[in-house]
C-alpha cells in the first residue's frame, strides 16, 4: 500500500459534496486482460514491455457476448490497461471495443477487514524477518472499474500499442504549414463534449458551471476518477466557446476565461471535495487529446498521465504568458511527444521537421 510516486498522500478532510469519503494512500497497480495489446499490471511510471504475440504470428482474440462477459487472457505487461475483444452484435458481426481494466484504490477504512475477513493467504517466501503472500480478497473487497470503448475505430485501438515516441520542437510555422492543416483535414468527433455542454449527457455529474458563453466553462469529473478518494482527484474543465481549439489559439482576449476557471474551479473543488487549490495541480495539454479547449485538475500527489513537462502547461503559467504578451502562444516553438504511428508525426516527417 505504498503511496503513489512523489511523496506520502495526506490524510484529507470528508469531501462535502457526493459523499464520498477520503481514503489514505494506495497502490496504483492496474490489472488488465489482454487480446492483442499490451497491458498493465505495474503501477503507472514503470518500464514498458513487449506486446504480446502468438506462437502462431496472430493475435488471439476474445468475444464478448451479451450477459457473457467473457475473454481470453493473453498476456500481462508493464503498460497501458488494454483489452481487445469482439463484440458481437445482433447481426453476427464481430466488432472490435477496447476494455480498460483498473484496480481501484485501497480505502483506508477497509485494510482491516482486507486482511481479516474470509481473506485467503498463501505463504510464498519466507526468510527471517521477511514474507511474502499471495492474498485473495473477498468480492466485496476486489473491485475493478471497468471502461469500454464500443465500436472502437482503428485510432482508439492504436493509442493503446506499445509505439516507439519522440519529441517535436513546433515553431509557430510548423504550427500554420503542418499541425493547422492536419487539424483541419481531420474528422475529430468531439460530440459528447457538447452532450455535456448541452446537458444531454453527464448533467447530473456536473460539480460547477458558469454558463457565461464566453467566458463559460463546465467542470467534471473525468472518467478516469471513480469519485470513490481524493488520492487521484481529476476533474476536466470544459470551456463553452467551441472556437478554441487548443493553447496555441488562446490570447489576451481569453484572459478572463482563463482567470474564472483557475479561480471558480479551485473554489468549486475545496467546496465540494474540501481539497484547496494549494494541492491541485491545474494544466493544458498541448498537444491535447481533442481539439476543444479544457484544462485538468488534478491532485497534486497523484502523478496523472500527461502530467510531464512535455505535455502539460500550468494554467497559471499560461496567464502570466499571456498578461505579458497577447501573442505569446502564436510566438514560441512549443514542445511535445508523437508516437510513430500517429499521422501528424508523419506529416512532420514529410516536411522534414524530424
């Protein structure tokens, strides 16, 4: 139960809205089924391994049927939580999802009853003062949150492979000559973004709006946090204008916005959860996900993906940017990480810029 990398999660204060109560330090080892993919059994941050492949040159694959919920496991590596099963539909038709397996976090109020109650132990190791087991946990105490993606296309399916990375210096040329046209030249499906801003999906998880048009934005919680401790606090901001479609379009003009989600959006989590701004962590990504301006909030102890300098840019930061030049972001050659198989890293390939 060692604390996630950083240093020691402290206790914190009951969360006043939703209640959920706050859980102490966890592990972070994810558990995942693999088809074809590798995936995670290490806490987040450990090295990567090779994906799993058949004797045969061919991946195997698992089907998952209606109330069957069956799979075969393929293989177990340090990386992303993966699953590649078939669906299949009514019609007979095999259709690729992704499943994301997670082993939730310990709550602080359950190791006794974790290492009590019709717990199974199996001595492993044992050598003077040390042992090592393998514990089996009742089902009440074994909980894992599962996420699928179904029909997943071929772009969810490549964002979990394993894929060699290298980092790209974009000038604000590269940006307009490369990046510009191949945001455009793409058909990013960001709907259910606007399902939450139009409330026809996710209302009721809403912690905090302003539905200033403008200068408007909507706070959620992402769907990588159960709610369940504060430990891995995170929580998406989504603005309201759909013309921003990421940091380099931001200028002194989006001062305001950018100063009522900092501020709205720390006093809305201390209200709510009882966590102060001084232990979130608050960024964009660049470059982000989808292309429609957000910013994460994160528990500062928790070490989230995407939190690395490459890829993320504190919100205060970007402020004082822009407070000290409208067109800082339309200037400066910023920096991130493309795998080889994204197609906007060839397209830098092809101009040269790799």
């Amino acid at each position: 139960m060692s604390p996630r990398r950083g240093y020691p999660a402290p206790w914190r204060p009951r969360p006043r809205c939703g209640g959920h109560a706050p859980l102490g330090p966890h592990g972070a080892a994810r558990f995942t089924v693999a088809g074809s993919s590798p995936v995670s059994s290490a806490p987040q941050g450990c090295g990567r391994a090779r994906p799993f492949r058949s004797p045969h040159g061919a991946a195997p694959r698992s089907r998952f049927q209606p109330g069957a919920a069956q799979s075969r496991l393929g293989a177990v590596a340090p990386w992303k939580p993966y699953c590649k099963p078939q669906v299949t539909s009514p019609s007979g038709e095999g259709t690729d999802a992704v499943v994301i397996l997670e082993k939730t976090p310990f709550q602080e109020e359950k190791v006794l009853d974790l290492l009590k109650k019709h717990t199974k132990l199996e001595l492993q190791m044992h050598n003077d003062i040390y042992s090592t087991y393998h514990l089996y946990p009742p089902p009440e105490l074994s909980e894992i949150k599962t996420t699928v993606v179904y029909p997943a296309t071929e772009k969810h399916l490549q964002k979990y492979l394993r894929q060699e990375v290298h980092l790209i210096r974009e000038t604000w040329e590269d940006y307009k000559n490369i990046t510009l046209p191949f945001i455009q030249s793409q058909s990013f499906s960001i709907q259910w973004v606007y399902n939450i801003l139009e409330k026809k999906a996710e209302a009721d998880r809403i912690i905090h709006e302003n539905p200033d048009p403008c200068n408007g934005f909507v706070l959620v919680p992402d769907f990588k946090w159960n709610q369940t401790q504060l430990d891995d606090l995170y929580l998406i901001a989504l603005v309201h204008c759909r013309e921003i479609k990421s940091l380099r379009d931001l200028t002194a003009e989006h001062l305001p916005l950018l100063r009522n989600i900092l501020q709205e959006g720390k006093e809305a989590i201390t209200k709510c959860f009882g966590v102060p701004g001084s232990q979130l962590r608050i960024y964009l990504h660049y470059q982000p996900s989808y292309y429609h301006l957000h910013v994460h909030f994160t528990a500062l102890g928790y070490d989230a993906p995407g939190s690395s300098v490459e890829r993320a840019h504190l919100l205060a930061d970007v402020i004082d940017n822009l407070v000290l030049d409208s067109a800082y972001y339309q200037k400066r050659a910023l920096t991130f990480a493309l795998r080889a198989d994204e197609l906007l890293f060839k397209k830098f390939q092809e101009a040269g810029r790799v």
